[in-house]
C-alpha cells in the first residue's frame, strides 16, 4: 500500500463519535449558516490565538481579502508579499484593487527576506506611483515569519501587518501564538490545514473592536443594523455551522497534534542529515512550527520524486513557480527574487501527519537517503 501524504482518516478515527453526534446536532438545528456553533467556535479560535477576536469566514482567501477591505486597502496601494508563497496572498491584492509587490525569502527558513523587502519598499518609494500600505509576511510550511525583524519595519514605514498564517495557525513564535501578530492575521481550515475542517473554512484575528466589526458586516454582503440594510460592499463570506462544529472538536486535539507533529519533523531532521545533499527545514530559535509540510530540498528533485513513487512514498512540490514569474502577476512589480527562483526548482514535500509511525517514518527517511546518495 502506498503511504498516505496527509492521513486525515486517521484523525477521524481518534475524534470519533462525538464528531459524528456534533455534526448530527448540527444538521439537526436547520440554523446551516453561521449558526450559534459559529459563534461558539469564533471564542474558541479567539482564546486559543490569545486575542480579542476571531471572525470566521468562508475561506482562507476571504480572511486575507476581508481584512484588505475593513482597512480600506484599494487603488494605488502597494502591499508587500513574498514572491514564494501560494497564489492566494498576492491574488488577494488586485482582488481589491490594490497591487502586490512581490519580495524575496529566506532560503533556509522560506519565509520573507527583511533585507528584500526594505529594498522593494524603497523602490516602489522611488518610483511614486503607488503608496506603501501593508505588509503580508506568510507562516509558510506551517513556521511562523520572522517578526522581530518585520515589525520594526512595519511601523517605521507606516504599514499596516496582515499575517498569512494559512499554513502556520498554531504555531509559535517566541511565545506569542500565530493569529495574535501583527495588526490582524488570516488562517485557511482547507482540510489538509493542521486545523482543517471537511470542506472549506477561514477565519480573521484582530484585537481591534471597529476592525472585527467591520469583518463582520463585510462578510455579510456589507450589511448595517440587519441583513437587509447594506451600509458597505461586501463578500458572501460566510461559515457553515457543520464546519464550525468539526473545528470545534478537531480544536479539542490540536495541541496535541501540534506536540506529535514536531516529533515527527524532529525524527526526519535526525535522519536526514546524515546526507550532506539534502537541506532539511530551519526553524527559528524560540519558534515553534506546525509542520503543515515538511519540506526539504535537493539537488536532483525529479529523480528523488520519480524513485519515491516506485516505492508507494508520495510527495508534493509546493511550489514550483514564484508568483513573480507566474503569467497571472507578470506585471505587478517586484524586487529581485533570485532565492525564491533558486529554491523552486530544488524544494519537495515529504509525507507529514500526526499519525505516521515509526517503521513508516523509517521507510520514508531511507528510501530519500538512498535516492539521494545514488544521485
């Protein structure tokens, strides 16, 4: 049998029962959309970020693009982003108006590059055209950017801070819980997330009352004092109850889940630097991911993929195309992006879940050292 890249089966199995009754409980409510469990599960998100309020949405996309809108983000706005993410950050940006400026990452962590970005925020300055607005540093792979860094930037330019932690909700960085950084910050529960639900699922976080709101009234069509009263434009951006329901209780194991996840990436480390051809993923110290992928690279990756398939081992570029090179985002602007560019052609995915075993573990760990020795 071939190995499973996420093992969400398995999760299931360990939430059980009171799963199946929660969504049962739902569905038999009728109240489908945006229900009280919604409500229930925006505490819960809330408490667990360790912030004034979470806003659940419709989707990842919709958390970054509601929270644009609430801060009136439009027209002539730059807002800055890696260039080595998924296409949803920057695609958000044109979505309301406002145009992305793409900047470089780090090689070994894969997060954005402060240096890159103090360069592309003096040239987008120099050129006049637009004005400097936000800065949307991603949590990519599940590990938290590297704020100490971007923040001082952030507010000696003026910038708002919008955290993409799509992929990184849970984790830490030096204490504070990713969806507590920044002005506000935008999580994804697509159901390969780390906290993921059964279809798709968003949620904001800001401490700031007027934002949250703002979030709330967007996310209903921009409505006013009830659902016929539109006092803004909006998004249809809102939570199914079914879907709060299973956060709720996948919520319950999350920890825990974070805590197995890490013994699994600490197991792949120990294993895989034995080859001195294979770049293993650097976390930052005081930080801790939440290995929404495990990601290493590699001199000769279509090799490495082609010889893990013939041994039922799966894996996965994320991603293969900056989005400074992507047809789509051509001509938006963009500082050099040269690691970025460096890094998609050599980065792969390994197998990453809370429940892989040991004797899986093993399989995986060798049949990469093999590949890449024989290279």
């Amino acid at each position: 049998m071939a190995i499973p890249f996420i093992d969400l089966q398995a999760q299931r199995a360990r939430l059980g029962e009171p799963l199946n009754q929660a969504i049962l409980a739902a569905v038999a409510s009728g109240q489908w959309i945006l229900g009280p469990q919604v409500t229930k599960l925006e505490e819960e998100l809330a408490h667990f970020a360790g912030v004034k309020h979470a806003v659940a949405c419709a989707n990842g996309t919709d958390a970054l693009q509601l929270i644009l809108m609430a801060w009136g983000i439009g027209p002539g706005d730059a807002v800055f982003c890696p260039a080595f993410t998924f296409c949803a950050t920057g695609e958000v940006m044109p979505l309301v108006g406002a145009t992305p400026v793409f900047v470089d990452v780090l090689e070994d962590t894969y997060n954005i590059d402060p240096a890159s970005l103090e360069a592309a925020i003096a040239m987008v300055k120099k050129e006049g055209k637009l004005k400097p607005k936000a800065i949307i540093p991603v949590d990519l792979f599940g590990q938290p950017a590297d704020y100490d860094a971007i923040a001082p930037i952030a507010a000696r330019e003026g910038l708002k801070l919008l955290c993409d932690t799509a992929q990184g909700f849970g984790a830490t960085y030096k204490g504070k819980v990713t969806g507590s950084i920044g002005d506000a910050a935008a999580t994804s529960f697509f159901p390969a997330k780390p906290l993921g639900c059964y279809g798709d699922g968003g949620a904001c976080f800001t401490n700031d009352d007027e934002t949250a709101e703002l979030l709330k009234s967007i996310r209903m069509h921009g409505q006013g004092s009830d659902r016929y009263e539109n006092v803004r434009i909006g998004l249809n951006s809102r939570l199914d109850t079914i879907q709060a329901v299973i956060l709720s209780e996948k919520l319950k194991i999350f920890a825990d889940e974070i805590e197995k996840r890490e013994l699994v990436a600490r197991r792949y480390n120990a294993g895989l630097v034995a080859s001195d051809k294979i770049a293993v993923p650097l976390v930052i110290d005081g930080c801790q991911s939440v290995w929404a992928q495990y990601v290493i690279q590699v001199p000769n990756r279509d090799k490495l993929q082609a010889d893990l398939k013939a041994k039922g081992v799966p894996t996965a570029v994320y991603y293969p195309i900056p989005l400074s090179l992507q047809k789509g985002y051509a001509h938006y602007p963009s500082a050099p992006t040269p690691v970025s560019e460096k890094i998609a052609k050599h980065v792969v995915a390994l197998p990453m879940h809370p429940y892989m075993d040991r004797s899986t573990q093993d399989t995986v760990i060798s049949a990469v050292l093999e590949s890449v020795e024989a290279s």
